[in-house]
C-alpha cells in the first residue's frame, strides 16, 4: 500500500501517493483520493457537529475512509461505518482508523446495496464518481426514519444543461444553459430526489444544497408520510426562459412555453441548521467562511437566479460596481447574493424593477 500521509481538518489521513488533486479526479493507483474535495468533507464534518448528539453514519462510498474518518474522529458523537466495495480500498480505511485511535469507526467492504438493505443509519453519504440515481433507491431504503441523506453528483455537465440528453436519461428532466444553469442543475438534483422519494411515501427538507467546482451537493431530510411525499412534489415547478428578453416564469404544469423541468422550485438551507455550522477546528481555508456567509444570505426560496453580465449585455449599459448594486436593490424589494456566482443575484423584484436599478447604478457608475 503505497502512500503519504496528510492533515485534513484535525484528522490525519494516510492517501495514495498520486492522488488527484483538483477536478472531477481520477484513480491514479487502486484507491481514489481527490484533495480538492476537502471541502466537501470539511462540510460533512460541520453539518453533523451542528446536530451535537450521538448519529449513526454510514460513508457508503469511503475509498481511503477519508471522510468517515474525519466525521468519527471530528464530529464525536457520530458511530460511524466507513464502507467501500473495493477490497483495496480496506488497508486505507483500517490505516487511518488507526492513525487516529478511533474506536468509534468501523471498515466495512460490501456492495452498499447490501449495506444497505440489511441495516438503517441516521445518515448516509453518497459520494459516487458521476452520477448518483443508481445508489438513490439503496439509500432511501437505508435511512432511519426522519433521517439524512448527503449526496454528491459529480456529473455537473449533464444537469447544468451541456449535455441534455445525458441529463434527459438520467433524471427525466429538461435541463437548462445560461447564466442560471448550476441553480438549475443543482434544483434537478433535488428535485429529482423529491420525485424518487415519493415513490416511497417519503418527502424531503433541504439541509444544505450548494455548487462548487466541479459538482452539486444535496444535504436532505427524509420526511416520512404520504402527505409530505406530496408537499415535496407540489415543490417543482417547470420554468419558461427567453433569452432575448430575459424574461422567466414559472408553472406547476409543463406546457408549450414551461418546458424545462421540473425543478426543486423550494428552499435550499435550513438556516437555522446553518446558523449553528461552526468553522472554527474543521475548515482553515477561508472557502469555508466565505460559503458559509453567502449561504446563510442567499435567498433560497425563489429560483432562479440572474447574473450581472446577462443584464449588463442585454441592456447595453456598463456593469455597475456588484456590492452598490445589491445595496440599491435592497431599498426597493428582497435581493441577496448567491453562492453560485460572484456576479449573481437573487431577488424578489420583477425584470422591469431589475432593469431600473440597473440602469440607475450604472449611469452612477460612468
Ligand atoms: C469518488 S470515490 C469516493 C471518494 C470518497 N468519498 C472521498 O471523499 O475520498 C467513489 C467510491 O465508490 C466506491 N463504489 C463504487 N460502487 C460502489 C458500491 N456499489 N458500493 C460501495 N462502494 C462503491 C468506489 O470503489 C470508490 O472508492
């Protein structure tokens, strides 16, 4: 077993030599490790800190155990199993359980459909390369009542639009391009989840739902019960786009002019969940802060989002400065950043208000 070892939060972790560091990543030698991907992990430890109660937790998909290893070793309360189908993937995981004097992690080397189908966890992590939907019905199967389900979907072009028929496979929706296609891609995911749920009588409450590099990321609550399985559904909406005028609206209903979709058309955060998320003796880098602070001000209860450089281009007039922009938003109706893109917004306001301010901000600006 070849490797080096490497601090990541308060946990020592022993990861194959030629590990990928950034992108999608790759299995350079047997066991898949992605450096980048610290903050996807350094979140997981932060979201179940927040719950500061005793959790079991299964990391379905574990490779080198990273990330199961942080959350038994970082988050202490937590039981957790750190679980691969790749037999090499074991001597990683027993390593760095070791590494850490944790009693409170097992290696496990099992199909997660088994796993899952012969034991229950208060939360499940799904971390596949690419596309989640094969492991979604194992995982619905698997979580304890009024449980949490955290996915990853690495196949970002797929739901933000690029390739659509890819996306039209895997998830049955029209996908969106554009400045808002990873919201949209993001509310696929979601969505997706709530439709899959229903299946089983179950609906969903977003934890935390958030975009970055190279893929989306889904933290939900499992709301048993036939009348949440359709309060979740009656949360997706078919969206109309019209890249000449800007123009979006949305409908229950798919019909001629609502044809992308369906989306989550609900909340992303819990904020409250959010507002107890601790950065301090997790996450050093400053990604951490920075998301956190968009996401706690985001508003998450309309999609989708607009950009600065769509409004700018279409009105023909220069970009205001972003921050005076928001601020002027503000006085007339709700408006946030977002956490999708340094030049994005959220806002309540119609287009016509939006092209108002705009235009106002701007003649300042010149
Ligand atoms: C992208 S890697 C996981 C990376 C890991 N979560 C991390 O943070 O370093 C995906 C892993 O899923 C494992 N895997 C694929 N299919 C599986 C299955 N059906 N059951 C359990 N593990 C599986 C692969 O062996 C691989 O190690």
């Amino acid at each position: 077993m070849n490797g080096v070892q490497i601090l990541e939060g308060a946990t020592k972790l022993f990861v194959p030599e030629d590990h990928s560091s950034g992108g999608p990543g790759k299995i350079n030698g047997s066991v898949f490790f992605n450096e980048q991907m610290a903050f996807n992990r350094d979140i997981s430890v932060m979201f179940l800190r927040a719950f500061n109660k005793e959790m079991s937790v299964a990391d379905a998909m574990t490779a080198t155990g990273s990330r199961a290893v942080r959350i038994a070793n970082e988050a202490p309360k937590t039981i957790v199993t750190a679980n691969d189908i790749s037999a090499y993937a074991i001597p990683y995981i027993e390593k760095n359980i070791a590494l850490n004097n944790l009693t409170n992690c097992t290696p496990s080397n099992r199909n997660l459909h088994t796993l899952l189908s012969e034991n229950v966890f208060d939360y499940i992590d799904i971390d596949p390369f690419g596309s989640p939907m094969p492991f979604i019905h194992s995982t619905i199967q698997g979580v304890k009542r009024h449980g949490y389900l955290a996915i990853t979907a690495t196949d970002a072009a797929p739901l933000a639009g690029a390739h659509a028929p890819k996306c039209r496979r895997r998830y049955q929706v029209e996908p969106l391009r554009g400045v808002m296609c990873h919201e949209a891609g993001l509310r696929i995911l979601i969505g997706t989840m709530a439709r899959e749920m229903a299946k089983f009588d179950k609906g969903l409450r977003p934890m935390l739902s958030f975009s970055a590099d190279h893929y989306f990321r889904t933290y939900l609550q499992v709301m048993n019960g036939a009348a949440n399985a359709d309060a979740a559904l009656d949360s997706l909406v078919y969206i109309a786009f019209d890249p000449v005028t800007l123009e979006r609206s949305f409908s229950k209903e798919k019909d001629d002019k609502h044809m992308y979709g369906p989306f989550w058309g609900g909340k992303l955060f819990d904020k409250e969940h959010l507002s107890l998320m601790r950065t301090d003796g997790v996450c050093v880098r400053k990604k951490c802060d920075k998301m956190m602070s968009l996401w706690k001000e985001e508003i998450d209860d309309i999609p989708l989002m607009y950009d600065m450089s769509e409004i700018a281009s279409h009105l023909k007039v220069t970009t205001p400065r972003y921050d005076t922009f928001i601020e002027r938003m503000n006085e007339y109706g709700r408006t946030s950043r977002t956490h999708i893109s340094p030049t994005g917004f959220k806002t309540e306001l119609s287009l016509k208000e939006i092209f108002d301010v705009f235009t106002e901000v701007s003649k300042e600006t010149v």
